[in-house]
C-alpha cells in the first residue's frame, strides 16, 4: 500500500508536468506617446493570442509529434505503473507452497503447483522443473534452464519501461528539430523582406522558441519516471532470483539428504 502511494504521488507529479505548458505573462506597460495606435493593437493581439491552444499552434508541424509523444509517455506511465509492482513477481504464496515439495523431491507436485499458477515465479521454476529426465537429475542443467528463463520472464516488463527512455530522447530532438525549421523560416523571411518588418518573423522565432521548450517540457518527466520505474524493477528482480535462487538450494538440501 505505501509503494502504491508512492506510485500514484509520481504519477500526479508527471501528469503535471506533462501538461503543463509555459504561458508566458506578458506585462505591458502603459506605451509611450510616440507609439501608434496600431503598435497598440498589434500588442493586444499577441498577448490574447499566447494561451495554450495559441502556443500549440505557433509551434507548427512539430508540436504534433510533441502531442504524441505526450499522450504516450502519460500512457506508459500509467502502464508501468499498474504492472510494476511487486504483486504480480512475488509470490510468497507460490513460494510457501513449492519450497517443501522442491525439498522433498515431489516434482510431479511442483509441477502441478506451477502449472495451476502460471506466474513469472513459477515459470522459472517449471523451466527447471523441464530439465529433469525421469529419476534423473541434472542441478546444473536445471539452474541453467532456470536462468535463461528467467532473463526471459523479466526482460519482457522492461521493455515498457525503456519506451519511456525512448520518449525522453526523442522529444528533445524533436523539438531542437522544429527549432531549427523555426530559424531556417525565420532567416529565409529576413532574406526576403529584410530587417524593416520584425512582425513577420515572429511566427518562425516563436516556433523555434516554443518546440525546444516543449520538447524538454515532454523529456524531462519521461526520463524522471524511467529512472523511477528502473529502479523499482531492479528490485523486484532481483528479488525474484532470490526466490528462485532459495528454492534452488531447497531442492540441493533434499538432494544431499536423499543420497548420503
């Protein structure tokens, strides 16, 4: 229960931040007299324009990917943290019930326990269970066949989380990207105007601003929350190897007992 508060806490945080979106207060001062009446208005305009909705369009094309990449590192969010959790790995329940038939040699019950509760836990050990060739046992080969399930069953969940060190990488690229479409615009209007109408830059200098501030807007949560759910599942790993490496050591001490 506390690690699920934990988890819901980042959660909220992240979805802040993914939202989140740098609205600029602009403050206007009371102009000068020399202004012109349509300087005036031309600044009205530009303040109305700066909400949400506006800085997503002054973005351009880019600010589209952006929005995906948003939407899916809020989904993997969410994913990771419904399925990273200690819960569905550990089994202690499993564990009680397979550890005496592991160390009694009862491999016909362990596989009858495996085989009722399918379970990343239980898996492995069936893996191991498979190596044992009638009256026949091979500890090395088992442990083999356990570890390579193992790196199996426990890589899978991992790939989820490495979609969010995917989102984090390419948002910051994509944002330096519309940057770059942003100021080749913006140069390629100075070359065909020149410099006497600032006005028609602004579009492309804002594009360029506001695709690298949102981009880093989008990368910075994604990259807190892959550090955050990598090292949760570190844990529950190898938390996981010890379970397995104990049931191991289980069936070893029946082994021993049942030869001397």
């Amino acid at each position: 229960m506390h690690d699920l508060k934990k988890f819901i806490l980042m959660l909220s945080l992240g979805l802040a931040a993914f939202f989140a979106a740098p609205v600029p207060v602009l403050a206007q001062d009371e102009p000068p007299a020399a202004q012109t009446e349509q300087t005036v208005e031309a600044e009205d305009d530009v303040g109305v324009s700066m909400s949400l909705w506006g800085l997503f369009q002054a973005g351009g094309w880019a600010m589209y990917i952006l929005l995906v990449l948003s939407i899916s590192g809020v989904g993997l969010i969410i994913y990771n943290l419904l399925m990273i959790r200690e819960k569905p790995f550990l089994r202690p329940d499993l564990a009680q019930k397979l550890a005496p038939a592991m160390e009694s040699l009862d491999f016909d019950g362990a596989r009858k326990i495996c085989e009722d509760n399918p379970a990343v836990l239980t898996n492995i050990i069936s893996a191991g269970l498979d190596r044992i060739d009638g009256q026949h046992i091979d500890p090395e080969s088992m442990k083999e066949a356990m570890e390579e399930s193992s790196t199996e069953e426990l890589a899978a969940p991992f790939v989820m989380i490495n979609m969010l060190s995917l989102v984090a990488t390419l948002s910051p690229m994509v944002g330096l990207l519309g940057t770059v479409s942003g100021m080749i615009k913006a140069f390629r209007a100075i070359a065909a105007q020149g410099m006497g109408q600032p006005q028609a830059l602004a579009d492309n200098i804002s594009e360029a601003l506001i695709t690298t501030a949102t981009g880093l807007i989008v990368a910075v949560p994604a990259m807190f929350f892959y550090i955050f759910f990598k090292n949760v599942y570190g844990k529950i790993s190898s938390r996981v190897d010890k379970q397995v490496g104990d049931l191991f050591h289980r069936m070893m001490k029946g082994i021993r007992r049942h030869t001397s």
